[in-house]
C-alpha cells in the first residue's frame, strides 16, 4: 500500500471541507446534508475529503437494512482526492473513517453511497472497501441545462421553499435553471455493514451484473470491468 499508510484522518470544519470539494470533486458542489467532514492528510497536507451525512429522502433509504431506526445510518455523499495522494488512498481512507465511526459513533449501523455513471465511475472503491452493490437502474435523477450546469433532481426536491412556489419540482426546475435534459448514464447504489449482524432488505448484485448491463465506468468513460482487469493484466 505504499504511502497511503501514513494517510492520516482528522474531523474538519465544513468551510475547509466544502472549498475542498468545490475544487477537486468532479461535481465542482457540495452536498447540504453532509455534518461530519474527514480530511485525509499526508505529511501535514490536506489531500483529500469525504463528506458523511444524512440522506436527501430518508423516508426512502432506511428501509434498505431491515430494522433501521431513524439515527443509524449515513450517507457518504462527497470523495474528493487530488493527485497528491498515493495509489490506494480511496479505499485506505474509507477503512479508517468507519473506524472512526465505529468508535465514536456506535448507533451507525450502515452506510449508504451513490456511484455516478453518467460521468464518473461505477464505484471501483466502493468494491474494493467491502461495499455491497445493492442497485443499478439508468439514471433518472441527473440532469444538465443548456449551460453545462448539472443539477439532481433532489435538491430540488428538498427545497421546501421553491416547491411552494413554483408548484412542482420539475417546474421549480426549469425557473432556476432552464430547459434541462436527463443525462445518459445509469447509477449504481452500494452499503456497506457496519454491524455484521444488520441484514440488506434489498438486492445483492453480483458485481458482474455492472457489465450485463452495459453500466461500467471508470473516470468518467465508458470501459467494462473486465476490459480494465484485461488492461491491467495486459
């Protein structure tokens, strides 16, 4: 593992973490939910964060482990590296926060993330952090305006004050942001167990079923997984 050994996590204000994000996530946004904010730190320097927080639609999500009251799960809802950290710091730094986790927050029995494969990747971390693939569906939440500008349809959502407005989601949609179309891509959902006794209460894909269905992505173009282990093989 290299240098990603000595990759150090520390809690940091959401201002240092949100500029960060801002710069380096793919996304260029950050997420209003998130509340605990990791940095991951190499020889003193801030190189990468991950985001935690609550879910968007928690009436929607909790009911994916059986059992789950309203306070024990989070959403890892923002990665954001740059090239200053080594190879394999992604899923070194997602081991030590649920370490962290596990230590200072014992009621988190689960965690929740979202891959995005209209213009990033399938979630090659995820599968080798030990997460589930419980999803796949062609997305239906990303959209983009005219302007490039990129918007999921739950902010939107989640805006009491625009839907109040506008009416509807969709409307308020298009008043702040345009005409907007779907973008291609599909989206993949993972979980990982915190407690090994919590059961999923929906699907367990194969990681196979990301080729079947013509969903593998990695740094934001279209490869399968089987073409990227050939690759590196080869």
């Amino acid at each position: 593992m290299g240098r990603a050994k000595e990759i150090r996590l520390k809690v940091i204000p959401s201002k240092i973490a949100n500029d960060f994000i801002k710069k380096y996530h793919y996304s260029g946004k950050v997420v209003a939910n998130s509340t605990l904010h990791f940095g991951c730190f190499l020889d003193d320097k801030l190189g990468g964060v991950m985001s935690y927080g609550s879910s968007l639609d928690k009436s929607k999500t909790i009911g994916l482990v059986k059992s789950t009251k309203w306070n024990e799960f989070l959403e890892l809802n923002r990665m954001a590296f740059s090239d200053m950290l080594p190879k394999y710091s992604e899923s070194r730094c997602i081991a030590i926060s649920i370490k962290l986790l596990k230590k200072n927050a014992p009621h988190i029995k689960w965690i929740l993330s979202y891959s995005d494969g209209c213009e990033c990747g399938d979630g090659t971390i995820y599968r080798a952090s030990g997460f589930k693939l419980t999803m796949i569906k062609p997305n239906s939440d990303i959209y983009i305006n005219k302007k490039g500008i990129k918007v999921h349809s739950m902010t939107i959502k989640s805006n009491k004050r625009l839907i109040s407005k506008y009416g509807n989601w969709k409307k308020a949609m298009v008043a702040k942001y345009g005409k907007c179309e779907k973008l291609k891509g599909n989206q993949l959902r993972y979980i990982y167990l915190i407690d090994k006794k919590a059961k999923l209460n929906c699907e367990n894909l194969q990681f196979n079923e990301i080729d079947k269905m013509g969903a593998g992505m990695y740094k934001g173009k279209k490869i399968t997984i089987t073409e990227r282990k050939n690759a590196s093989i080869a």
